[in-house]
C-alpha cells in the first residue's frame, strides 16, 4: 500500500509538475509578449523623439528662413526708400529747371512782343511820313 500511495503520491506531483510546466510556459509566453510590447513601446517613443527633433529643427529653419527673408525686406525698403528720395530730387530738380526755362521763355516772349509792338509802331510812324511826303510831292 504504502508503494502504491507513493506512486500515486508520484502520479499527482508529476501532474502538478506538468501542470506548473504549463503555467511556467505561460508565463514566459507572458513575459516575451510583454517584453515585445515593452520595445514596441520603446520603438515609438523613440520615433515621437525623433520626429519631435526633426519638427525642432524644421522650426528653426523656417525661423531663420523668415528672420532671413525679413532682413532683405528691410534691406531692400531701405533700398526702395533711397530710390524714391532720390527720384523725388531728380524730379524737382527738373521742375525747377523747366520753370527757370518757362520763366526765360516768357520773358523772352514779352520782350520781343515789345519790340515787336516798337517796330509796328515805328513802321506806322514811317508810312504816315510816307504818305504825307508822298502828298507833299504830288501837291
């Protein structure tokens, strides 16, 4: 009896030995699942870092591009600015010069007109001495 309760003892550990086995299988399969889920979580924090540093320096870049972008504005309003001063002088320099030039044009005009007025008077002068030579003559 006491043989075959130890069998039987040895039936129910070797039973319970297959069975924690299983479990034991279990939870190594747990275990590798967990630990996959564990470097897939890994993987993705990685690739969120990464892409967060890419995004980084994109923003940088476009930060200097328009830090960039705006200095030539400046620089060329600056420019622009200098252009209009300019072409604003060259433009009144030359209404001065067209109005000095009308002015002398004009005065140049009324001094012939009064000449010429001087000579229409004179020829008037001459042809009524004319004529009354002309009348002295024939009388």
């Amino acid at each position: 009896r006491t043989h075959a309760g130890a069998e039987s003892q040895l039936v129910a550990a070797v039973e319970q030995l297959s069975s924690l086995k299983k479990e034991l299988d279990l939870v190594r399969l747990l275990i590798r699942q967990e630990d996959e889920v564990e470097m897939g979580a890994h993987d993705a924090i990685r690739a969120c870092e990464e892409e967060q540093q890419m995004a980084a320096a994109t923003s940088a870049q476009c930060k200097q591009e328009v830090a960039q972008a705006s200095l030539e504005l400046q620089e060329r309003s600056a420019e622009m600015q200098h252009e209009v001063v300019e072409a604003e002088e060259d433009v009144s320099s030359r209404v001065a010069a067209l109005q000095c030039e009308i002015k002398h044009e004009t005065s140049s005009r009324d001094y012939h007109a009064m000449e010429l007025h001087e000579v229409g008077e004179h020829l008037q002068e001459v042809r009524t001495w004319s004529s009354s030579q002309a009348n002295r003559l024939a009388g």
